[in-house]
C-alpha cells in the first residue's frame, strides 16, 4: 500500500512538472482566478485558478471520442466478434489460455510454414546482432559479471542487455549534481534522525551492560565488606532511644487539616429540606413522564451525595466509640477490633519465623491484607493503639517489638471476648452463595436475631470496604426477596420479620439501582408466571397467595410508584389491573384479597392520581355482593369479573340488623389471610360490615382523586345508582357505615353540577416572521461548516441528499452539453451537405450552360451555312 | 378363490387348537367356509346374522369378518345377478325360476346383513372396534357392489348403488351417542366425490325426520353433534375437473351426469347444511356453526342468500351469537348484496361493556373496524360509535383499550367531520352534563355529534402508560394515515408485561423516602381504621 502510494505520488509529481511547464507557456489571457473576498490564512482552496479554454476543448475531445463515435455508428449493425481463445471462459486459467493461444498460434504458423521447409532448421535468433546462439556459450562470463556490477551497485538489466536501454555515464552524473527535490531532501532528515535515534540507543544500552557487569563484579567482592557495613547499622539502630522515636514519630503524625465547618441544625435541615424538595421535583417530572434525555443526562452526573451512596446508612456508622470496662460498646467497633487483633496474631507469628530479606514483602502484604478490612474505621477511630500495629513498615524492628509488647495484652482481651461471644451471635457473617445457605443461617431464629444477622452481615460487606462487596449485597437483595416471599406465606405471619425485612430491603435496594430493578423484575415476572398458569389450570383466574400481595406492597415502598414509566412498576400495576378483573370471587378470602389489591392500588397511584377503572369495577362489585335482595326478573348491570346470577353472590349480604353495633374492629393483617382457621373468621357479620366499610371509605378517596377529571361523573355512575339503590338495605349497618355512604353520595351527587369545557386539539404555535436582525448563535464554531441536524441520522440524510442534488446538477449539466455537441455536429453534418449539394447542383449548371452554349454555337453555325 | 380357501383352512386348523373360546370363532369361520363351498349350507347364512347380536364381542367380529368374506365373494362372483338373457339361453325354465328365487332370497340377506352392521354402528353397547370394522366392511361392501352391481343394468348407464349409504347414513348421525372417533374414521371416505354426493343427499332427506321423532334435548345434541362433525370434515372441490374421484366405477366424462357438475354437489352441499340448521341446535353448536359458516360453509354453497333467515335470526338473538353472525352477515351483504334493515343500529347497541370480556373480541372489533370503512356513513353514526366506544373504554382493560383508542382515531381519520368530538372551537363550549345519552338505542337520537370525548381525556392518566401515550393523541393534530390495528387485536395483559419485562432499562429511580416497615411508613395509604399489623 504505502509503496503503491509513494508511486502514485512521485507520479503525479511528475505530471504537475509537465504541467506546470505547459502553463508557463499557455497564455496568461485563457487562465481565469477566483477571486478570494476575504483571504483566509492556512487554508487550501481547490479552485484557486480555472482554465475554461482547455477544459472546454477538452470536453470536446472527450465527446468527439466517445458520444460522436457513438453518434455515427447509431445505424451500424454489423458487430465485433471477440474470438479470441477462452477470453470468455472462466474457467479457464490464464496459463492455460496462454497455453491454448500458444499452441493454436503455433500450429497455424506451422501449417503455414511448414509446407515449403524443407530442411527442418530453426531460425536463429539474434540479439543486438548477435546470434544468441553464441551469446549463450559465454555463461560463465556473464554470471561473474553480474556480480561484479552488483557490487557496484548498478543495475543487472543495463549489463544484460549491453546498456543499450540506459542513458550514458555522463547523463547520470549530471543527475546526480542536480539539486535535490524537497521530498529527498526531507526523507534524508529523517533517515538521518533515525540513525541518531539508534545510536543513542545503542549507546544507552552499552552504559546498561557495562553497569550491570559492574554490579555482578561488585556482588562477588560485597561480601568481604559485609561485616563492617552490619556493624556500622547495629550500632545506629542501638543509639537511637525514646526521644529520637519520638521526634520520629511526630515528624510522621499527620497534622491537622482544615475541615468544613460544623454545620449548625438550621443549616442541616435546611440541607436535608432542599434535597427532598429536589427528589420530589424528581419525582413528579417523571409522573409526567417528561423526556428520558434529561434523565439520562442527570444520570451520568450522579454527585456524590446522591442516593447511590448509601446516603440513608451513613449516619449510623458514624457512632460514637465509647467504652465500658475497657471494650468498646458498639458492637461495630468491637468488629473492627476483634479483626485488628487477629491482624496483630498474624504480624507476630510471622515475626516470629521471618528473618530472611526475602519474606519480608510477603509480610508486608499480609499487612495489608488484614488492615485494608479495616480502613474504614480507622479513618473513623482516633484510637493509636491499634492503629500502630500496621503503620510504618520502614523500621521493621521497631515495629516488631512494639508488636510484641501489644500482643500480649491483646491475647487477653481476646481470650475474654472468646468466652462473652460463645454466647452472642457471631459479629461477622458472609453472605450466603445460595438460597439455602440463607435459610439455614436463619432457620429458626427469633425474627430479632434474624434482623440482626443481617444487619451484620450488611455491615461486613459494605461496598466500601472491598472491591467485591457491592455484587455481593446485590445477590444478598435478590436472596432476601425471595425469602421474604416465602415468610410471607408463612402461617402463622410474622409481621415483626417482615418489617424488618423489608428495612433491609429498602436499604439494600440502594446499592445499585439497576440490578435492584431487574431483581424485582424478575421475582415479578415469575410470580406473574405462575399466576398464569394456575388459570390456565383452571380455566379461570384464581387469586394469588399472601406473599404476592405482600409483595405488591413492597414494591410500593422501594419503588417510586406515580411515575409515567416505570420498568418494575408498571407491569406490577399491570398484573394487579389482571387480578381484579379476570377473577371471580369465589370465596370471602377472595374479597379480602381483592380488597386488599384495591387498597394497594390506592397507594400506587395516590400520588399520581392515575384511573385505574379496574377498582372502581371491583368496588363497584363488592356493593352488589352486599345488595340483600337481588331481582329475580332484572339482571344488575355487573361486569366480569362479576356475574349477574351465582351461588357467590350473597357473600357480603348481612345476615342481621348490626345497627347498634358501635365498634367496627380493624382486620389484622397476619389474621385475615390465613387459611388455617377455614374462613370461619371472615363468614361473619363483622368482617361484611369491615369489607363494606372499607369499600366505602376507598371509593371516598378515589373519588376525592379523581374529582377534577372530566368525566368523574361517567366513571362513578354505576357507583352511584348501586348507593341508591343501597339505601334500604344501609340502615342494618352500623352508624360508622352509614355515615361513610351518605358522605359517599353526597360528593357524587356533588359531582353532577360540575362544569367541562369542550375539547380542542392543542393550537399550533403561530410561526414567527423572520426578522432582519442577525440571528446569533450561542454556540457557533465556525470550523464547521454545515450546521448539523442534530440527530446522526439525520446528518447523515441530509449529506446524502446534498450529495444527491450536486450529482443531479452535474448529470443535467453534462448531459445539456451532450446533446448541445450533438446539435452542432448534426448542424455541421448539415451545412457540409448543402455545400456538396450547392457545389454538384452549380456543376450541373455549368455543364448544362455549356452545352447549351455549345448548341446555340451549332445552331448559330447552321444558320451561318443556310444563309 | 380356491388357492384363499386352503390358506383359510389352515388358519383354522390353527385356531382350533386355541381352546374352548377360539373354537367358537373358529366355528363361525368354518361356517362361512361352508357357506361358500356349496349352496346347500345356505342357511348357515341366517345364523351367522344371529351372531352379529351376539354378546360377546369376539364372536360379532368374526361373524362381521365372515360377512365380509361371504358377501364380497359373492359380489365379486355376481353369484347374486340375475341376467335374463344368460339364464334364458342356458338352463330350463324351472331350474331358472328356482335359481331366481335363491337369488333374491341372497340378495334379500344381503341388504338385512347391511341393515344389521349399520345397527351395529350407532348400537349404544358395541365397542369402537366393532364400530369400526362394520364401517369398514359396508364401505367394503358398497366398493364391490359399486363395480358388481347386484341388479343388472345397461351398458353405460350410470347407477350409483345406494344400499349401504343409505342405510348408514341415520346410524352416522345417531342420537344414541357422540360419533366423533368413527366418524374421524369416516373422514377419508369424504374425499370421493360420488360417495360426499349421495351421503349429503341422503342426509339431507334424513334430517327432517330427526325433527319429526320426540327426541330428549340431550339425544338431539347427539344428532347435532354428529352432523356438525360429518358436516365440517366435508371438503368441497372447487373446479369442476376436481371431480375425479370415485369409489364406485367412474361415470363417462362425455355424458352430462348431475354427479360431474360442480353446480350439483354445492346444491346438495348447501341442502344438507339448510336442513342441518332448521334443527335446534344446542348453543354450543351454534356458535360453532357461526365461526364456520362464513369460511367454510358459505363459499360453497350455491346460493348462500338462502342462510340470510338464520343469520338475521342469530343476529338478532344478541350477545356472543350475534357477534359470531356477524361475519357471515357480512359476507352475504358484500358479496350478495344484501340488504340489512337497521344494520348499523343493532351494531350499534352490540357494543356494550361486557364486549371486552368476551371470547370473540378481537374478530367482532376486526368486523365492526370493517363495517365503519365505508365513508359514505353519516357523521352522525359514526359520531355516536365514537362517542360508544369513548365511553366504554372508561371500563375496559389496559390491552382493550390499546385498540379502542387507535380504532376511534381510525374513524376520525374516515370522517374528520367527526373530529369535532375531540375539537370543538364553535358554539357552547361550556357543558354542564355530558349531552350524549348511552342509554339511547338509535344512534340518530344517542347526540353523539353534540358531546366530546371526555373520556379519552381521562384516560390520558390511566395507569397503564401505553394507554395514556394513545390518549394523549386526541390532542393532536389527526394522522393522514389509519393505524394498522390487526396486530393490537390479539393483545392481551400478558403480552403488555413481557413487552414491559423485556425493555432494556438505563436507570432504575427508587424511592427516597426512607422505609422501616411493610405498613404504616410514610404515607400510609392503609388506614389504621381497617388494617391493623402486628
């Protein structure tokens, strides 16, 4: 390539000097300059200079050779016939068709030839006038010279071939003293630059060797000077006593810097205040669902302070380190310390061992290993104590003493902790590899000790203090998700657990958010899965167990639900709208069910005010579960899931005046789901008075969300006309009940009078007229010429259809001059006819007059003769 | 023939070592050879038609086997044939007249052994594979007597011999059981032409007298049942050089037959499903009927028009039937020119709240999107399906409503003088009720044209933000083209998840509002009034 390249460029080097030389004589009068209005500096401009004469006769060649070739061969028809052997055979290689054309053109000249030769002799070729015959006999003579003028550096073809191609000596010579072009002259810098590079090289390389050598040679002899250098040291380290130590130390102790100010409490809350007023504002421009691009945008400048960091656990690491009886009483630095300690173990018994250089480093990064688990609290920590156990590894000795007078009173302590730990839980755990591991850490454990081997286990792996730690919690998140599904379905519930979980969870879920999101997602999609196929099972949906609708509510708490678009989020919303309208109640565990989703609804969406037409459906349902009479002879207005006609259609029908009753009892969570105690605790009348209650209240809050849209009044009206209908029967119910109902009408008869205004489609913005002012742009560069599109794309379209519209122009130009061509040749096709016309017809004439001429003369002689 | 009959003897030498039970199989083989070694051992022939009633079921399917052998020899040999001429020329008057009556005493046991193996078929007590072997036999049967006919006949005339269709036909569509299995059996028969031909002739004649017996409701689901499944594995040819196949001997191409014409087997075709349909069929039937109608049914017919009372009829029945009649209404309105009093109106009042539940939604809103192409409509109806639609999407489900709202758009797109219903700059444009009145059945009077679309504007916050994206478009100005909704008709919730669960996500935003229990945090939308948690 680059060799091609070099050709190519010395090529046209050589066509720019012919160039050149031929402008030099064109006249001056046919070049036409492109005026430059403002000359701009360092920039090359292809059109400097237009030679419109030679290009115009050039374009004239061009057409005569090609479109007027073509032009009078228009009516030929005879054709070429290319019958040149295997020139259209492809599979034949070029050697065998040299081969084929070889022998066809040999045996044609034979059969030729060969008729009249007699004597069978060959030709004898000549070369220069000499028979090669007789050349070929001096080989051995060639062959010496040829290497000779290799060594002269000539070249072998001007010997060959007598010289006779090359110029003579004197012509090279005369090259040679001709001044370089630019480009030797520069390929001659850097040949040159090159060579100083290798040998600097070189020589660098030689001063290596000569000091490398020097040091094997020294090494040989340092061991005789061995004894004396020791001594020396020795006596140093032994001089130097507890105020040298000191002045040491203090030269090392870091000095105080300068730190922020302690903010004052108004400060604080007046940061903590601006920052949820941030997070809110978040939060609702994704309700809206406003542009990703911002988003996208925000997240790649994620600050420090951001959610992402842990920002809700800081605090409580930073607790104070106090002592009683000589231990620290938080239990995260009796962590800290416990881990100093075995560090400190480790340091001794290698000390112990350790004498030789080399294992020294092997130390050191023992060292390390175990005080990197620890930086954290150091940092935290003003303790010296321990601190001192890992700091300086210059003085080894030194160190190692100090070790040793420490370690012993660690030992104690640690033999004391021993015994006080047998009893408490272990400080730190791993987090489990696997589910089951999981389990059998926390297999019947009180929920508290439970809720604190995680909050162990968080500590010890929190992501600041090793590389790996962050995939670990993400798998630690994923791990307790799915544990809370399955105490969750646990019976009897044990709502304690489950709170603490879920702190845990929330918190974990902050480590990263979007393995936190497909963690969730995933659990989702499976518990979806199986939803589904239960009703495919069956025939028809079936409500799904406790954990599940736990599930749903845990979601709500680590998720921000009133967003537009929300990856976990929306399908959640999704399969809780499937829930209610695809199963039908069967049972009053159902309806407990199903009133929970909608209460869950109510959370997901209180913010965001979204319709969820399935509730409104659902509650709307339940109220005709509580109608007492249903008519036989008109069938209610009941969508699915609800039927119309059914065995379950009497479930919330009360089965006596409860009117007196004052006290309505609020349902426990962990009670009303269970299955053990066979429903009997839901088939009452307290728990119909509860559902109906609660059916109200929630259809008072959706109503109280809904308010401001259009058609509220179309959304409510089977609500509406079911109250009414209701309003016999709502007297069995307590006075709580009736009071929730009459609230409930009033404000959906309120919503009657409600005014709308009549759509209109969004105006379009009147364009503005253009103005004569200068448009400025903010950031304009003037490097680039083209003001891109914005989109790749686009830019991309747009340069093609530029590049279009020039070929197009191009095209119609070139083929306007074709046909122009074409016009002044057939016009001159045309006038050399009439000229030829013009001649012949005035022959004719001439000969015709002279005839006549010739006949009058005959006649006038004749007449001569009769008279 | 004698070459067959040692091979039997010594497979019944075989058999007869078997023991006790096999002798008896045995026996009623070696009568059949009996029968047909000489004419004395006649008689045998009545016994061996005792055994077909016999219990044990061993003993009816040899005696069906042994039918077979005698009866397809005897077809074969056309021993049963009387032939004047032959006969005159050959022996005496008397042995003639003797000979003539073993004859049609032969020919008189053959059509009672059809009889009795037709029985067998539709019989409540035999198992599958007698059911199947006596099919097997009388298709047997009618091959063999189609090529020897057992009435002589002239040259070149053309007479399909309708024995065994005929008395097998009522036995196929038996009000004693469900004939499906046999009649899947069946199916391979269907493909020739003159057997399809007369089977749906006789059928046709058959069916009328099922309405005449006093049958209980379930025997008549029975007949239904097993005429629909015979009725549906009917494939019709549909050229008239597609008629080629025969089972009997093939009719000369030259002479103008009913059997050749195309014309003649969609007239039977069509006869026997009109006498089908006057049955009452039970609802699942019927609604089996409507999906098939239309594509399978219809097409070949010769004169659909004639389905037009049954279709009005299902139509105006209502709910899920008048969905299903729907598709082969429109069928006979655009191809035969029907016309439809009240058409749209009764369309109209189809669209009601339980539509998006239904089994057959997404062919009813491919059908109704259909029907509203036409843009000669009035404004005013396509204005009140708008406005229709518009108001059951308050009630419909995330995936429904992912069509209902391209499909309003579509229509505006049709008729922009409708548009007014998401744009209206003119006249009162404060409202203080919704003027439409669902409850109204005409269209004309329903003042869709005075209303807007209120309910869209809603929707632009449903939960679900598909749905709110498309709501968001009614303020938009109207698309040039109509959207594609032939993809969104299948959709279900679902589909709307994984299509959720499979995006690609670039961030995840979490809460920040910090979380210490399941219930009663920040914002606790559980009332502590209902819920209480431990």
């Amino acid at each position: 390539m680059g060799k091609t390249n070099k050709n190519r460029k010395r090529f046209s080097q050589k066509k720019a000097k012919v160039k050149s030389n031929r402008e030099v004589k064109s006249n001056p009068f046919e070049i036409r300059l492109n005026r430059q209005k403002h000359p701009i500096l360092g920039k090359k401009r292809k059109h400097e200079k237009g030679n419109p004469g030679i290009a115009r006769s050039k374009a004239v060649e061009k057409r005569k050779k090609t479109l007027l070739k073509e032009y009078q061969q228009r009516h030929k028809s005879n054709k070429f016939l290319d019958k040149r052997i295997g020139e259209n055979d492809s599979t034949m290689s070029v050697e065998e068709k040299m081969m084929e054309r070889f022998a066809f053109e040999k045996q044609k000249v034979h059969e030729k030839s060969a008729i009249f030769n007699l004597a069978e002799e060959e030709e004898e070729l000549t070369h220069y006038g000499q028979s090669l015959a007789e050349i070929e006999k001096f080989e051995e003579e060639l062959s010496t010279r040829e290497e000779f003028s290799i060594n002269e550096g000539h070249m072998p073809a001007e010997e060959n071939f007598g010289g006779f191609l090359s110029k003579k000596t004197t012509e090279e010579e005369d090259a040679d003293d001709k001044p370089k072009t630019r480009d030797e002259v520069i390929l001659d810098i850097i040949a040159n630059s090159k060579k100083e590079k290798f040998e600097r090289q070189k020589e660098k390389e030689d001063i290596e060797d000569m000091t490398d050598e020097l040091d094997k040679n020294f090494r040989d002899v340092s061991h005789l000077l061995a004894g004396l250098k020791g001594k020396s040291d020795a006596k140093s380290s032994l001089k130097s006593d507890d105020y040298d130590i000191m002045v040491k130390e203090l030269m090392f102790e870091s000095k105080a810097k300068a730190t922020d100010r302690l903010k004052t409490p108004e400060e604080e809350a007046r940061g903590e205040k601006a920052r949820l007023e941030k997070l809110e504002a978040d939060r609702k421009r994704r309700m809206l669902g406003i542009t990703e691009d911002s988003e996208k945008k925000k997240s790649k400048h994620r600050s420090a302070d951001e959610l992402n960091d842990f920002y809700a656990i800081e605090p409580e690491t930073k607790a104070m380190l106090s002592y009683k009886d000589g231990k620290p009483t938080n239990p995260l630095f009796l962590e800290g310390f416990q881990d100093n300690n075995d560090g400190g173990e480790d340091d001794t018994e290698d000390g112990n061992v350790v004498a030789d250089d080399g294992q020294w480093k092997e130390e050191d990064e023992m060292d390390e290993e175990a005080g990197s688990g620890d930086e954290e609290m150091e940092s935290d920590q003003d303790d010296e104590d321990i601190d001192d156990l890992e700091s300086d590894n210059e003085s080894q000795h030194e160190d190692e003493e100090a070790v040793d007078g420490k370690v012993i009173g660690a030992k104690k302590k640690k033999q004391e902790m021993i015994a006080t730990a047998k009893k408490e839980l272990p400080f730190t755990f791993k987090v489990p590899a696997d589910y089951n591991e999981l389990v059998s850490l926390l297999y019947q454990r009180p929920h508290s000790e439970q809720i604190t081997i995680l909050e162990r286990m968080r500590r010890c792996n929190h992501p600041s203090l090793a590389e790996g730690n962050k995939s670990k919690l993400e798998s630690l998140l994923s791990l307790l998700v799915q544990y809370f599904c399955s105490i969750a379905d646990d019976e009897p519930l044990n709502m304690e657990l489950i709170h603490g979980l879920t702190k845990h969870v929330y918190e974990l879920s902050k480590t990263s958010h979007i393995p936190t999101g497909n963690c969730f997602r995933d659990v989702l999609i499976e518990k979806y899965q199986e939803f589904k196929e239960v009703c495919e099972r069956k025939g028809i949906g079936r409500y799904p167990s406790t954990s599940v609708l736990l599930y749903f509510k845990l979601l709500s708490l680590v998720f921000p639900t009133s967003d537009f678009k929300h990856c976990v989020i929306t399908p959640t919303l999704l399969f809780m709208g499937e829930i209610l309208s695809q199963c039908p109640v069967r049972s009053h565990l159902d309806i407990a069910k199903g009133i929970f989703i909608c209460n869950t609804f109510m959370q997901y969406v209180h913010l965001s005010k979204r319709i969820v037409p399935e509730v409104i459906n659902f509650l709307h349902g339940l109220l005709f579960l509580s109608k007492a009479k249903k008519d036989p002879g008109r069938l209610d207005q009941v969508l699915p899931p609800f039927k119309p006609i059914g065995k379950h259609n009497n479930y919330l029908v009360l089965t006596e005046d409860r009117s007196s009753v004052t006290t309505c009892p609020a349902f426990n969570i962990s009670d009303i789901f269970s299955t053990s105690h066979d429903l009997s605790h839901l088939d009452n009348d307290d728990f119909r008075i509860w559902a109906m209650n609660l059916t109200l209240h929630l259809l008072l809050e959706f109503l109280k969300m809904y308010e401001n849209q259009d058609s509220c009044v179309e959304l409510f009206a089977p609500i509406k006309t079911a109250l009414k209908l209701e309003w016999l029967t709502i007297r069995k119910y307590p006075e709580r009940t009736q009071e929730l109902h009459k609230t409930l009408l009033e404000e959906v008869d309120a919503l009657d009078g409600k005014q709308k205004r009549a759509l209109e489609r969004t105006r379009k913005r009147p364009v503005s007229l253009k103005m004569f002012e200068p448009k400025f742009e903010d950031n304009y560069d003037p490097t680039r010429k083209d003001k891109s599109a914005g989109n790749k794309e686009k830019n991309e379209v747009r340069k093609l259809v530029h590049k279009h519209r020039q070929e197009m122009k191009g095209a119609m130009r070139e083929l306007r001059k074709d046909t122009q061509f074409l016009a002044r040749e057939k016009l001159q096709e045309q006038i050399n006819r009439d000229a030829e016309r013009k001649e012949k017809v005035r022959q004719l004439y001439g000969m015709l007059a002279n005839q006549e001429g010739e006949v009058k003369g005959m006649m006038r002689k004749a007449k001569k003769v009769k008279f | 023939m004698a070459t067959s009959m040692v091979n039997k003897h010594v497979r019944d030498e075989k058999f007869s070592t078997a023991g006790p039970k096999k002798s008896k199989f045995s026996h009623i083989k070696e009568k059949a050879i009996m029968f047909l070694s000489s004419k004395e051992n006649s008689n045998v022939l009545v016994e061996l038609l005792e055994y077909t009633q016999n219990e044990e079921k061993g003993a009816v399917l040899a005696s069906i086997k042994a039918l077979h052998q005698i009866f397809s020899t005897l077809l074969k040999n056309e021993s049963m044939v009387t032939k004047e001429s032959q006969s005159a020329r050959e022996s005496p008057p008397k042995t003639v007249h003797v000979e003539h009556k073993y004859k049609e005493w032969l020919r008189g046991m053959y059509r009672d052994s059809v009889k009795c193996l037709a029985e067998l078929i539709s019989d409540g007590g035999s198992s599958p594979t007698v059911q199947e072997l006596s099919l097997c036999t009388l298709m047997k049967f009618m091959e063999t007597e189609n090529h020897h006919p057992i009435v002589a006949r002239k040259q070149h005339e053309y007479i399909f011999q309708q024995t065994v269709i005929s008395n097998l036909v009522p036995h196929l569509v038996t009000h004693r059981k469900d004939q499906g299995e046999l009649l899947g059996r069946f199916e391979e028969y269907l493909e020739f032409d003159d057997l399809r031909f007369f089977l749906l002739t006789k059928l046709a004649a058959h069916l009328p007298n099922v309405k005449n017996q006093s049958l209980t409701q379930g025997e008549m689901a029975n007949v239904c049942q097993n005429t629909l499944t015979l009725l549906e594995m009917v494939t019709m040819p549909t050229k008239d050089e597609d008629i080629q196949k025969f089972v009997g001997v093939s009719p000369d191409v030259e002479a103008n037959l009913r059997i050749l014409s195309l014309q003649e087997h969609r007239r039977v075709f069509g006869n026997a499903w009109l006498t089908f349909l006057k049955l009452k069929l039970p609802s699942k039937v019927y609604k089996r009927v409507l999906v098939l109608l239309h594509e399978k049914v219809m097409p070949h017919m010769s004169s659909p028009v004639l389905l037009t009372d049954f279709l009005t009829s299902s139509y105006n029945v209502g709910g899920a039937v008048s969905l299903l009649a729907l598709n082969g209404l429109f069928f006979l309105i655009t191809k035969y020119n029907l016309e439809y009093p009240e058409f749209y109106t009764k369309l109209y009042n189809l669209f009601e709240p339980s539509i998006f539940h239904v089994k057959y939604k997404a062919r009813f809103f491919h059908l109704a999107d259909l029907f509203l192409t036409s843009t000669h409509l009035p404004s005013y109806l396509v204005a009140a399906f708008a406005k229709r639609l518009s108001r059951l999407s308050l009630v419909a489900p995330p995936n429904a409503l992912e069509y209902v709202i391209p499909f309003i758009i579509n229509l505006f797109v049709r008729h922009p003088n409708c548009s007014i219903l998401v744009h209206r700059t003119e006249g009162a444009l404060d409202f203080t009720s919704d003027p439409y009145n669902h409850e109204e059945k005409d269209p004309a009077k329903s003042n869709a044209l005075e209303s807007c679309l209120w309910e869209l504007e809603t929707l632009q916050s449903h939960y679900h933000h598909g749905v709110a994206t498309r709501a968001k478009q009614i303020h938009q100005p109207l698309p040039k083209l109509e959207e594609d909704l032939s993809d969104l008709l299948d959709l279900d919730v679902a589909d709307l998840i994984t299509k959720e669960a499979q995006k690609k996500v670039s961030s995840v935003p979490l809460e920040f509002q910090p979380a210490k229990r399941l219930f009663g945090g920040h914002e606790e939308k559980f009332s502590s009034e209902f819920w209480s948690w431990g």
